[in-house]
C-alpha cells in the first residue's frame, strides 16, 4: 500500500437528477400535443414484466403496480443510467435488472441491497390509466393529467359490442397515418382487393370541422358489397350478394384518435340509420400515437354490433384487418422518405385531402395553446 | 353542430411544386457531368410495370407511355407525394397508387377520380431514350437533351455481335469504378482465378487521351491463357491449350462508359488484327451510372463475335462475367469507406492509375464545362 | 488521334501521404491512453493471413513478418487507399489485394510489380508484440512503445495455470466495462442461474486504490456455492455442496486491464489464503480494448490453479463464462443508448461503484499526463 492508498468515500452530486428528460425548446418544436391521453400498450404486454416504449419523445418504461393499476416512468435507473425496461417485477416495484435498485410506482426509490435509498433523487413519472382496454399515458403536464379529459369509447363499455385489434410500428409522421384514415379514397387503390371498390371514387366527400371533432364521410348507395364486406354480412347472417347502402363516417379528435363509423346495410333500408337486423356495421378504431417525429405506435382494431359472440369471426376479422393495414405500411413509409427528401416541396390540397387539412389545424392549435405564454 | 363547424373549401397554393428537386448550389457540387446520357435500366425493368431508381442524385419513376416508349419523372406524385413508383400502368398512363392520380408521359395530370387536375402542376420529367438494349435518360437540362449526343455501339446493331450482361449496385463513388476498369492490372489479384495471369503485370500499360477517349492498352504475347478464356477459346472452336496473344483495349468516354476490347488470339496470328476464325474476341460493356456521391449503378456486359447463336455460351459467360464482376465489390466498397474515413490523404498515380486519371480529368472538364457562367 | 492526344506521365505528388490517420485534436479529445499496451488480437487471428481491426481509434491492420513477429500498420494501401486487410501474405510481406503492392512489417512497401517502390511513401507502422498468448499493441507515441512498461501477468507464464478465453465486440464506451467488472454486485442480477447469490448483495464492499492499481474486494463467508463454482468444485474434485467461503478481489489497472481473483475455499479453511487442496480459485481476465468511444473489444477469459490438465473443464469453463459475459452484452448497449440519450443526466455514485469511479479517476489522469503540454 502506497501513500496514495486510500479508502474511497462515494459521494452523491448535488444535483444528481434532471427531471426534465428533453429541453423544453426541443418540447415545444413538438408537432404534437403533449397534454393529452395517448393509448401507450395494450394490457397484455405488461402482464407481470415492465414495457419499455417511446411515446411522445419521451423513452418510458410501464408497467403495473403493486395494486394491479398501470405506472409510468423514465426508462432510465437513477443509478447508473440501465434502462428499468430490462428489470423485473418484485411485489409491485420494478427492479432494475443491473444492481437491483427497486422503484416504486411513484418515481422514488424503495429499495436497494446494501444501501439506504432514502436519498435517491426521483424519476420522472408519467400518469397512467387503465380503460377501454388499454394503457393509456399523459406524457406532458403532470398536473394538468385528469383522466376526466379522456375520449369517450361507448362500444368499449358495452357489452352489445365486440372488440379485436392489433398493433404496428411505422416509421413516418403520425399525421400522416391521420391524413390517410380520414380520407379514405385511398382504400380503391390501397386495398384494391378487399374494401376498395370504384364507387369511393365516384361518392362525394364531405368534410365539417366541430368543436372537438373533425369529421368526413362518404355515403354510396345501391352497391356491391366488396369482399370484407361480404365476410362482414356473413357473420352478420345477411346474404352477402345482396346489393347495400355503404357509408365511411370519418372522425378525428385529439390528439390523434381516427373513429370510423363503416358498414353496410341491405339497400333502401335506411342506410345508415336502417335497423341492426339489416345491417353490419362497425367503427374501425384508430389511436394514433407518436413515437419519434418520423415514427409511430398505431394501435388499430374494429368494434362491430352484430355476432359480437362469435369469436371466430373476431378472428377472421383481425386477421383481416390486419392485412388491409399492412397494405398501407409501405405507401406511408415512402411518402415519409419522399416528403423528407424534398422538406420544402408544397403539396396539394385537394377536397378529399380536407379531412387531414382540418385535423391538422385542429391538432396546431391544440400546440400552439400548449406553448402560449400564460 | 358548433359555431365552429363549417364546410371546408379547400384551395390550392399558389405555388404547390417546385420542379427543381434539389437546388442548384447542390447540383453545382455533384461530381458527375448532367448534361449527359446514362444507362437507367434494361428494358425488362419497365415492362408493363414503373420502376423507381435514383439516378445522378434525381429519385426518378421509369415507365412505358401507350406507344411503348420510355419515360422518366421526378417520382413525387404532386398531389401528396408518394413515391409514384407504386403505382401502376394503365393505358399508357402511370396512376399513384395512393389516391389514383394518373399521369402522363409529359408529366402532367392526366385524370383523378372526382376532380378536375387542369390546374395541377406539372412533375418534372427527364428525356428517356430506349436504344442498344438499354433505357437511357438525360438528367440535366433538358432542352439539351439529344438523342444524336448518344454514344455509338455499332456492335449493338450489328448481327455479328451477340451480348449479355447484368447490373450490380455498388456503394462506391462511380470513378472508383471508373479506376478499376481503366486498369486491369487488378485482374492478377482480385480476380486470380478467372482472368488473372502474371504477364498482365509485367506487361507495360500505354495510356493516350485522345479528343473523346482515355485509351489504355496491354499487349500480352505467347501466354497461356487463363480460364476465363480457356472457356472462350472452346466457345469459339478453338483449341484452349494453345499458345495465344491477349489483348486489353480499355476506352472511357464520357459521362462514364468504359468499353474494354478483350481477346485472345493463337499466337502468331496477328493478335488484336488477327482473323476472326483465328480469336477469340469481345468487348465487355460498363455502364457507370451515378447514384449518389458514394453510390453507383453498374451495367456490365459482355458482346463478342464468336459462337453469337449460341445462347447456352451466352448464359455461361455472363456468370462467369458476373462472379468476376462480384469479385470487385467488397474491395471498392471497402476502398470507399477507407477514403471516407481520411479524406485528406492524398493517393499514389502511377503509369497504371493513368487511364483512371486522365478520364476523371475528362469528366472535371466536362463539369467544369457545365457549371461556367455562360 | 487529335492534337490532344499525348502520353500521360505519371507523377507523384510531393506529399502524397499524410501519416496522422487523425488529427491531433481528435486524438487530444479520446477518452483512453494512447501510450499504453492494448490487446489487439488472438494470434490464431493472424495465422497466415492479415486481420483489419480498429483499436483505439485507429484503423490498423495485424499480420506476422517472415520472422514470425506481429506487426501493425495503419489499413490503407498507400497506392490506392484500399483496406491491406483483403490482401495475403507472401514471404512475410503483406500484398495488397488490389494492385499487388507488397508492404514489409517496416511499414515500407517492398515490391509492386512493373514499379519502383523505392520512392512510395512509407505506412504509419504500431509497435506489436506477441506475450501472454496475446498480440498487443501500442497506438500512441511510437518512441514511447517500450515491452517493459506491459502489464505483468504471471499465471499466463506458469504451468500450474490453465487458461481459455474469448472475446466479444459491444456497442458501449470501454469504460462502461470497466464500471461493470469493478463492481460485481450485478452478478445477482444480471447472472442469476449461475454465479450470482444474495449474499453478494449482503456482503460489504472495500475499494482502495494503490500506485498503480485499483483493488475492489468482497468476501462472503459460509455460504452455498452458486452453479458456476459448483462445477468448479467438481473439476477441483472437492464437494460441491459444501459451505464454502468465496471471495471477488478485482484490480483495475492501466490502461484497462481488470484482474479478478475469484473462488471458494472449504469453510473455515481460510478462504482466499487456504490451501490449494481445499479451494477452487482462479483469475477473471479481462482485457478491454477501445474501438470507437462507443464501442470496444472485450477479451475475456478464466486463468485457473486447479485441474490445469484437464482440458475438457477448460471448454466447459469458457463455455459458461461466455454465456455468462454474453448476458451483460445487451445491459451494457442499452445503457450506453440510454447515456446517449441524456448526455447531461448525472449518475448516483454509490460505495459499490467505488472501484469503477476510481479506476476512471486513474484513466483520466493518464490522459491528462499524455496531453499536458512539456
């Protein structure tokens, strides 16, 4: 031992811990609100193991406490910076996988071998909610997260309703994904094979803007049905060749929700508005929630009010769903790549483009009211 | 309904496209001449089908007009701009696939389901040529673009000549292509089991630059042939034991053609002058068609004069003529990472780099031609 | 042929090589000591052929002279910059595998053919040195590079140690190892089935640092031996369910070296002082060599004193330790992602991170030493 041995005395910095995990200039070049509910994960995919998700730029970890109810936080231990993600759960805390620091749902530290934690700066959390069958995350304002502000599902809570969805990765601008639901003529072309057919093209669009919803649709009256619809009128024990009136009822809402009101009834029985018995119709649910400004979590699915027992059909329905989605990856993620090719190039505004123009509108005032000076 | 809803009339900016898709300070900058014709692809990439390539930095879409002429445009659909590349050919017209827009050759709006595209900007669209078996496209200014500027391949129309080929895209700056083709001395080691031979190093190069070309040459007399050639001599009736003279006849032109004349011919006989019944002779065909500054598309080929109705000898050179080509990927790839990682360094030029030097000072002139103020 | 047509005269430009790979204020900035003895490879990674690997930094190729000895260079063919590495060796000379250029280990080129070499600039060369079953070697000041200053590895010298080893590629800063081995109290984490136990946890932690070396000691008395030293029970043929007493004495040194003494003696036998008969114990090494200052080469390996014979625990131990190591891999990555992320959060710095704070203390001291001005 040399005079320069000595016993080492940890110490912990003053300031160990920045809450904020992204500058607050970054936050406001967000082209998204951050106060707001965003579906973060489905249920299952925090069965009795930590998530780690990015939603909104911020790099989370979910997962469910002690009491069963959801939790968010940095994906980030205040140890030595392990992502909580790679932990395991212990009695409602979540380890962390790399020395065993033990976080509780409130962002403090409960534990750790061999040490007294009691000092340990706290993680940033984010308010969580269970409902309608997702997580759902506050990724901005904690004060201002009241889960009195989230979006109504009806269907979610009904039981004359039956539910089935999934989930994809996409890399490009989440509104990109808002521009294509809520014009839906891509379906002639996109989907080609399934719901598109030429009368899309043909029926008028209409597109009104009210206060907290935007909303398009389409009516086209004494058609085929094509083939989802088909399958759809199977299910709904309706002949399938029988000629239909077919509607689209768009609508967005904040931050990113796309509810369409789709389906088909038997023709000259009220459309729309005709009896369930002759009719199969459904909402197509969107929530469409950011990851990166380049990229997106699109949690997708179908409600629908007929055979909402048979869960076979529930399957065949996912299934196919599933499909017609995958169709869109490739156009949404090369327009992304086109449109950061050329970032200056103005594009058209067309009629049918109005749904997204206005949903774009309503979604740059809901930013600019977040970054308003007070 | 809300004051707030309201009917949306949308409206189309004044000025919704910029033709030029990238600006000029940055095509200033490129380092490859514009004002010229390139290979884009083989004619049996555009059948009945688009094909999007990036050719000199231009994200290009490539298709067939009604006539069955070729076409090129900016492959940005101006309505939302997605890559028109997914779309599809209908009566001569290529129609996006995302909402239906069909275009035509000139660029301009054809038809749209439910609207009226008059109004609608044009794309930008390059001068598209089909000739010698190949789509050509001009990406510069295209009032200059004349068919007559063309380079001349006689054995492309020539009965006489039988060719085949192939394209492989390298992550290289095109001139490092340009080097390697322009001195074969590479074949001794990249390539020491197909055309390699040690008479090719000892063997001195001559190099001349005449008004159009950079000409390289190697003579090779009372050698062994090696196997690439072995194969060709028996494709041409010859016996492959026998003594020969070999001849390497490289010719740049611009933008960036490399024509080699090959061959082998009984030693004696006259060599490169020698009877056709008495060689075995042809021409191997680069296409070097920039992609992007560290990225090319190469069109290579073989055309020969010998055994041209035998198509299984067509078949079995071209995989040879491929593996060889193979050979030099990795090396160049790796040559341009090495050069992207100290760009300062300054490297050799020996007797053996002159062919590659005297043809990239060709291609500065041909720049430096473009870019001066008029 | 016009008048501009001539014969091309190749000259070499007067400073055609720069021998800094980078520029001095790059190399100021690294975060690593660039006058110190590295591992570099395995020598069965140089067994007739040339190796590119980047070591601290610096693209370099390995190879053996005709002598036998190893010898480093920058990978980068002074004639075209092609990568040295995809040539082969003849006669102890290094040929590139482009255009033939033969390099000696003197960094000068020996031959090319048709050429005079006498004139082409010389290659920046790195002292190497073959010891301890190991090519190391020396980026920095060339003059500086003496054998004498390597480390000291006894065991890797005496028959009455056997040694097996392996060597991983990670995505994280070296001194994120460095923290990792220094601190073993993650093994009850990260390596729970096989060497990880609660009484690590449990046990307290000493770190001191010494002249030249950081020392971390932990030991646990009566306790269960985990899997791991079970089986090193077995092959020291002593019980393996009996109490034992284990200890973990990690010793950092220069530049990043991290020697771990580790074992179980039979209880109350005196542990790590007990006779060679009662104990199983052996020496983690770890050898952390710097790539980019994201990304390191991480030799690894178990230097044992019982059983040195038996070469089928030597497989059976290094199989286990890889698999053991291969568990931190994806911790480290996602920690070093997540330090990337938030480049300005501050860590907690607990006693259990005492050893690596301190042996980064020595590291940046040893930098500070190299670029303080003389």
């Amino acid at each position: 031992m040399t005079e320069d041995t000595q016993t080492f005395t940890p110490t912990r910095d003053a300031s160990v811990h920045e809450a904020a995990p992204s500058s607050d200039s970054e936050r406001a070049a967000a082209p998204w609100p951050r106060n707001a509910w965003y579906v973060a994960c489905t249920p299952d995919e925090i069965d009795g193991k930590p998530l780690g998700r990015k939603i909104c730029g911020e790099q989370m970890v979910l997962f469910r406490g002690q009491d069963g109810r959801p939790a968010a936080m940095d994906d980030f231990c205040p140890h030595r910076g392990a992502p909580l993600s790679l932990g395991f759960m212990r009695e409602g805390n979540l380890v962390c996988g790399y020395h065993g620091l033990a976080m509780g749902c409130s962002g403090r530290a409960v534990d750790m071998p061999g040490q007294r934690v009691k000092g340990f700066p706290p993680v940033r959390t984010y308010a969580a909610v269970e409902r309608y069958g997702f997580i759902w995350v506050w990724p901005g304002d904690q004060e201002a997260a009241d889960p009195a502000l989230m979006h109504h599902l009806p269907w979610a809570e009904s039981a004359e309703w039956a539910y089935g969805g999934g989930r994809y990765h996409i890399a490009c601008d989440y509104r990109l994904m808002v521009d294509n639901l809520m014009d839906l003529t891509h379906e002639t072309y996109v989907h080609a094979s399934s719901i598109g057919q030429k009368e899309i093209d043909e029926a008028p669009v209409k597109t009104r803007a009210e206060a907290d919803e935007v909303v398009t649709s389409r009516f086209m009256d004494g058609v085929q049905a094509p083939p989802f619809w088909r399958m759809a009128l199977r299910g709904a024990g309706l002949p399938e060749d029988a000629v239909v009136d077919r509607w689209q009822i768009c609508r967005f809402s904040l931050p990113s929700h796309v509810m369409i009101e789709v389906g088909v009834a038997l023709a000259g029985q009220g459309g729309y508005e005709a009896d369930d018995a002759a009719k199969a119709s459904s909402i197509v649910v969107d929530f469409i929630t950011p990851e990166t400004e380049t990229s997106h979590h699109y949690f997708w699915g179908m409600a629908r009010k007929f055979a909402v027992d048979d869960a076979a059909l529930t399957d065949t329905i996912r299934e196919g769903q599933g499909k017609i989605f995958s169709e869109d990856l490739e156009m949404l993620e090369r327009q992304q790549a086109n449109l950061l090719r050329y970032p200056d190039r103005k594009l058209l505004k067309l009629n049918i483009d109005a749904g997204g123009a206005r949903s774009r509108l309503m979604i740059d005032r809901a930013i600019a009211a977040e970054t308003m000076p007070e």
